[in-house]
C-alpha cells in the first residue's frame, strides 16, 4: 500500500531564506508526483507536476525534483516571502489518476 | 482562466440527514474525482468516476455514498445518512485524462452536529 511522507510537519523561516521540503513515497510505481498549496481552510493549488520519467520541474521560485527510484521527492523554494506561508502538500499519482497524499509541511515565512 | 467550482461552501446538517455536495468540473475534462480532509489529517481519496460510472473507489467509499453526473455540467456527492464523523472538508477535482494534472475545487467545508 503506498504511503507518502512529507518532512518537517511544520518550518519556520525568515524572509528571504531558500528552503527545501521533502516528502517520500514506499512504492516507486508512480506515474507523476504533484506539489500543492493549502492555505488554511481553503482549496488546494497545484503548484507543480512531474511526470515519473522527469527529474524536476521549475516555476517561478519553485524547484520540483524526482528521484523514483529512491520514492523521493523535494520542493526547494528559493527567496522565501511571506506570502509563501501556507502548507505544502506533496501527491504521488497512480495509473488510475488517484493521488495519495502526504500529511504535509506548514510554513511560515516571517517578515 | 477554468476552474473547478463547488457549492455550497460550508454546509451544517443534522445526524442521519441526507446531504448533496455539488460540483462544476472544468467543462472539458472527463476525469472526475472527489477527496474528503478531516480536520487535521491528511487529504484522502474517496472515488473517481469517468464515463459515468465509477471506476475506482476506496474502503471510506460505502453505501452511505454515491456520486451522480446528473447533467453534462455538474457532479454530484450524495451522503445519504450522515454521521459525525462525516465532518470534513470535501474536495471535487477533475482531469481532462488519466493519469495527468488534477484541478481542485475550493472544498465544501461538511459540519455534522
């Protein structure tokens, strides 16, 4: 049964750091892993997609890297601000287009 | 730009009610999915359907469930008795295939009292 595992739950930096979330998956038959951004009590927003045969993705100040066969993945986000603080969550999808979600990581960027 | 829509935003029902959560897929897609997220845990799948029928639900997804595609716009979750634990915020998402980049709703936050 796949499990997806994001570190830290939770991350506190100031403005203008690059940081680095993680998340980790147990069976490496994914077909894509997918970014997201919660803000509290609102939707989810994709952020990134990486398909199983690439490595990384860019936009904008965010970096999306895959290693499959070691069941990682990592969102690296250069130049933090505040508006960033929201909590990231990282999904690996199935062949049937089913995502299975990590707990995610909450971050908040400090002025 | 497209976008998924859900209504109502927040939805307050009594035990053992029926509820309805309504969903406006992106008019183009085919994939049509529906996750729930109980307050402080992780979001979790509860059905996907294309072609107008189901083609993968999970272990959450019991009788008490049923989604419809009453029209060729909206997408429907029935919960036909509610239970407390029912409480959660429900998620509609579509794809225009499978697998690729899912589109989320904004969620229907569902309060069970």
């Amino acid at each position: 049964k796949q499990e997806v595992t994001q570190i830290p739950a939770a991350l506190s930096v100031p403005e203008g750091e690059n940081l680095v979330l993680n998340c980790s998956f147990t069976d490496s038959a994914i077909y894509n892993l997918q970014w997201f951004r919660q803000d509290p009590g609102k939707g989810l927003t994709s952020l990134l997609l990486i398909q199983s045969s690439q490595r990384e993705q860019t936009s904008g100040r965010l970096n999306a890297s895959l290693d499959k066969s070691s069941g990682r993945s990592t969102l690296y986000i250069a130049a933090s601000q505040p508006g960033d603080s929201a909590t990231y969550l990282c999904a690996v999808e199935s062949n049937t287009g089913k995502l299975i979600f990590g707990q995610g990581t909450t971050l908040q960027v400090k002025p | 730009e497209p976008e998924v829509t859900q209504t109502p935003s927040h939805q307050v029902t009594q035990m053992g009610q029926e509820v309805i959560l309504r969903c406006v897929p992106i008019s183009n897609h085919l994939y049509f999915y529906w996750y729930r997220q109980i307050l402080g845990q992780k979001v979790e799948f509860l059905v996907s359907f294309y072609n107008n029928e189901i083609s993968e639900k999970s272990e959450i997804f019991d009788d008490q469930f049923s989604v419809e595609r009453p029209d060729g716009s909206n997408f429907t979750l029935k919960i036909r008795s509610t239970k407390l634990e029912d409480s959660a915020m429900y998620f509609c998402a579509s794809s225009d295939e499978a697998p690729t980049e899912a589109f989320f709703g904004q969620g229907t936050r569902l309060t069970v009292v």
